[in-house]
C-alpha cells in the first residue's frame, strides 16, 4: 500500500500515484466511499434474490434452486476476490467497469432466464441442460463481479486517508452489510410487488452502473486519464441506454413469453401477489385451460375426471361437514356440493386472489357450478398449514388436500407428518382424508406421502386416476373402503366408476414401495 505522501513510482499509471486527488475533503471522500458500498452491496442482494426467486418460480423447487444459486455465488465471490488482486493499481477504473459489467448482466439476467423459459420450456429435468446451465452462469458471473468489489474499494478508500487495515475492512462491511440488509427487504417488499421481477432487475441494474459510475467519475476522476474518463462514461451511458430501451420493451417482452408459454388465446392473466394466474379458452368453444405460475393446473377437457376422483371417494360415508385445503379454482367444492346432505363447506385457500377469479370470471365460474354463489360455502384466505393449527377439533366428517404436489415448494410443509397429524384432528369420528400427490411415474412420492400418513397414525388405501395421478384416502382407525357413494341423493359420477376405482387402486399397489421412512418438517423426503 502506498503511504499517503509517497513519491509516485515512474511509469506507474495515473491511479496509483500516491493518494487520489479528491473535489472534496477525505473525510467526505470517505463517507461517499461508504455509500457507494452501500448501495452496491444492495443492488448486489437483490440480483441473487431474483435469481432465487425466479429459478424457484419457473422449477417450483425452491430449496434446491436457493442452495445452487448462493453457492455458486458464494464460491464465485471468493474466486472474483483473488482475481481484483491483479486490478488493485487500476482501482478506480477496475471498480467502474466491474460495475458497469455486474449492472448489465445483473439487470438483464431476469428477462434473459424467463426468455429461455417461455421460448424453450426446458426446465424438466433435475439438471435439464438448457436454462439451468444459463442460471448458474449467471451466478458464476454475478458472485465473481460481487467478490471484485471490496478488494477494489479497499483500495479506493485507503487512498483517500491512509488508516489501519482492521478499521478499513470493519468500515466497509459494516456499509455492505448494511446495504445487503436494504436490498433484502427491498426486494420482497418494494420491487417485486410495484415493478415484478423484470423491471425489479432493470431498474436495480440502472441504480448500479449510475452509483459506481459517478462514485469513480465523480470522486476519482481527476487521476485518469481524459481518455479513460471518456471511455467510462461511455460505458456507463450504454449500459444505462440498454436498461432503459429493455425497460420501455418489457411489456412488450412479457406477451410475447405469454404467447409462447400459454399460446395466443390467453384471455386472463394476473399476478395475485401470490402466483401468476392464466385463463386461456372458455370462450367461442375454446376449451378452459387454468395456469398457475406457468404450469396447467386445470382443463376443462379432463378436470371432471381428477375431481371425481379425488372427491367422491371420499365422500363415501358422512359428509355434513367438509373442509377443503386448496382447491381456490372451486371444481373440488362443485364436487362436494353435488351431494346431497352436505350442510357446510370451508375452503381454505392461500391465494385470495385465485379465488376472486373463480367467482367472477365467466368461463371459470361456469365450469366449477358459480360453488362460491353457494351460501353452505365459506372461504377463508390463509396458508392450509397454520390455518389447522388453530382448527375446531373434530369439527369435519371429510377432508379434501387439493394442494400442489409434494415436490414443489411448499411440499416440505404441506405433505409433512406434522400437517396430516393436525388434518387428522380436524377429523370427526368416521372422518376421511384425501390427499392429492401428484402424478404417479414418481412412485417414491405416492408411498411416500402414505408412508407419512401411516406416522401421523392414519390408515391409507392409495389408488391412481385421472391422468394417472396419485391419491390416497386416508381414515383414523380402520382402513377406509375405496368406493362411491350410493342411495338417495348420491350423484351419478360422470366418468368415475367402481371399476376404475378398483383399478387405480391394484396398479398404486402394483409400484409398492415398502419400508419407506415418512417426512417431516425438518427431514422433507420428497426429492428425487
């Protein structure tokens, strides 16, 4: 380190002759340092909160997206960290251009990732080549320009007053810290809810390349070049040329990837705060098709046939009394309501606005019966799991789980021993339980979740329908019969039939797994 009144070298390059020369006092020089850290290490938290929040989107696998994501990063900002070394003569320069860099791979890297999204759809697999090599590409990139920075702001600020190395590194992460603690609460609070993911990431990239532009050009300018100032702000304005014409382009962007995800007959589509929700058809004969987060949940064609299987089932026995977990689109409560007897429904749905929508859309409303027009049907708006923590006891002959499948992101909670334990609670004398467990190739998952309802001290009978989805119906006590209900005021299924039934249930007992131990909330067992 040069000391502050030391003799530049001969030859060196303008940045490192001795210390910078500043339009302000040191004192101000630094604390304008500090606020460039600060604002950097926020616009640095929220590019890995978006690309968190993304793959986790597009996969439904959070955990697993979360830890590749951070520790890519992490690795990469060690990595990034070793190779400023070499950029510690240039600093100011170095600094400005590792800036420019991270804002414009940062603040593209959103649209980028949902681009090869909407126009591959290749995120099947655990490691499907395409868009998963391009997320931890961008991670890589991102973590190694976030490791350059200390390392250069070091530098930077030494030169502005020379202090000891303990107290500098104690000042700058203190400002980092910091500033990762606004980008953090800034992300989930501000960008994503006013600005969604796309602009969210444009416009964080355009606060980046501005504060490290003007920090080096501002502060640190008069030791480059005019040459190199010049080529700096070039840079910079290009940058925040291309942000700004993808941030004017963005709506346009988001329908042609709606188009190429959902097709050209998307009527509907809304971000409830909770999920992306989109109709496409149910008008002009067009049949109705229901995404959530860019994934069919419903169409009209088939949904009769993985309704019924899920209800009637279990509605087989007393059914006065029903509780529906999930189910925001209303085709399980339409079920429910088609018998006869039935006095009271609750649905609870975490997604208040999924259930709007079923309401008041016509085509939507029209395929689940208007069941919300029902006055036997309540709705309550709150998360399933915490909802039965504070439920009635032995308040419900029939609960219906029409939850996502165990392998997405709220899996580890809602197909847990801890969840059915309290769904069992709910259950009155006689009661059953019916849990959806999504599409049975995956086997491992089915006897999984029958596995877990075993611990939670439930007997099972699992069984396959509609689509060759996975379901179990599930009693306290004795081991509830596979069967429709019959007698007055027992409704005739429309595809639904013992046979099938019978069916479904020898091929589930066909893939048994045996031996398999039961998920919980802090053991989740329902990877790979």
């Amino acid at each position: 380190m040069i000391e502050p009144h030391a003799p530049a070298r001969p030859g060196a390059p303008p940045s490192w002759r001795g210390p910078a020369r500043l339009p302000v006092r040191p004192g101000t020089g630094r604390f304008l340092v500090l606020a460039g850290v600060f604002v950097c290490a926020a616009c640095g938290l929220v590019y890995e909160l978006e690309l968190v929040a993304l793959a986790a989107y597009l996969t439904g696998d959070s955990v697993t997206q979360t830890s590749v994501v951070l520790s890519v990063m992490v690795f990469a900002m060690g990595i990034g960290s070793l190779i400023a070394k070499r950029l510690r003569r240039q600093a100011a320069a170095g600094f400005a251009v590792i800036e420019a860099v991270l804002a414009l791979v940062g603040g593209c890297s959103a649209m980028a990732l949902y681009a090869v999204f909407a126009w591959t759809g290749d995120w099947g697999g655990p490691w499907a080549a395409g868009p998963r090599t391009l997320m931890v590409a961008f991670s890589l990139t991102i973590g190694l320009l976030i490791g350059a920075e200390i390392p250069l702001l070091m530098e930077l600020i030494q030169r502005i007053r020379r202090q000891d190395a303990g107290g500098a590194v104690a000042d700058l992460f203190a400002a980092d810290y910091v500033g990762g603690l606004a980008g953090g609460l800034a992300f989930p609070f501000l960008l994503l809810p006013l600005m969604g993911q796309l602009t969210g990431a444009l416009l964080t990239g355009a606060v980046n390349v501005v504060a490290g532009g003007a920090l080096v050009l501002g502060l640190f300018g008069r030791d480059l070049t005019r040459r190199a100032r010049l080529l700096l702000l070039t840079a910079n304005l290009t940058v925040l040329g291309v942000l700004a014409a993808a941030a004017v382009l963005v709506d346009d962007f988001e329908r042609a990837a709606r188009t190429a995800v959902y097709g050209a007959d998307v009527r509907v589509a809304v971000r409830t705060g909770v999920q992306e929700v989109v109709l496409t058809g149910g008008t002009h004969g067009r049949p109705l098709d229901l995404y959530l987060d860019g994934r069919l949940r419903v169409s009209a064609r088939d949904e009769r046939r993985y309704h019924e299987a899920l209800v009637h089932p279990a509605m087989n026995g007393p059914h006065s009394r029903v509780l529906i977990l999930g189910g925001g689109d209303g085709l399980a409560a339409r079920e429910v309501l088609r018998f006869a007897g039935v006095r009271r429904v609750r649905v609870v749905e975490h997604d208040p606005g999924l259930v709007r929508l079923a309401a008041t859309d016509s085509a939507l409303s029209a395929l689940n019966g208007h069941a919300y027009d029902d006055p036997r049907v309540r709705v309550t708006a709150a998360d399933a799991f915490h909802w039965l923590r504070g439920a009635p006891h032995a308040a419900y002959d029939v609960v219906i789980a029409d939850l996502p499948g165990p392998d997405r992101a709220a899996g580890a909670q809602l197909y847990s021993q801890e969840f059915y334990g309290l769904a069992r609670r709910a259950l009155a004398p006689g009661g059953r339980l019916v849990v959806h467990t999504g599409a049975a190739p995956r086997p491992r998952v089915l006897w999984t979740v029958d596995s877990t309802l075993h611990a939670a001290g439930l007997r099972t009978t699992p069984y396959l329908a509609a689509r060759d989805r996975g379901l179990v119906l599930a009693a306290p006590g004795a081991r509830p019969p596979l069967g429709l209900a019959t007698g007055p005021g027992a409704p005739r299924p429309h595809s639904l039939t013992p046979r099938l039934l019978a069916a479904g249930r020898a091929e589930a007992a066909a893939g048994r797994i045996p031996g398999l131990p039961p998920s919980t909330l802090v053991h989740p067992r329902y990877r790979g």
